[in-house]
C-alpha cells in the first residue's frame, strides 16, 4: 500500500512539474485530478481490454 502512495505521489510531482515548466504543456492542461491519479494505476491487461470493448460498443 505504501508503495503505490508513493507512486501516486511521484506522478502528481511530475505532473505539476511538468505544468510548471511547460512540459507537455497541451498534454497535462486536459488532465483532471482524477485521471492523474489513474496514471499511477497497475496496469491490468484484463481491465484494459474489457474498457477497450466497451469503448468499441459505445462507438457503434
């Protein structure tokens, strides 16, 4: 559990570096707090996929 705070908080860190000097600026202006938070999920094949799908089927 630690580590992953610790990650959630190195990518805020990044990111508002980032913001700060105009790095990816486009990029992280579009960025809700949520979806950063999101950055520092595990990635989960799985999870991917199923919101892959969904994505295709709303699209149809």
């Amino acid at each position: 559990m630690e580590r992953k705070l610790v990650l959630e908080k190195a990518i805020a860190d990044a990111v508002t570096y980032s913001r700060i000097h105009g790095i990816l600026k486009d990029f992280f202006e579009t960025l809700l707090p949520e979806e950063v938070k999101m950055l520092a999920k595990e990635w989960d094949m799985d999870e991917a996929l199923r919101v892959r799908e969904e994505e295709v089927r709303k699209a149809e």
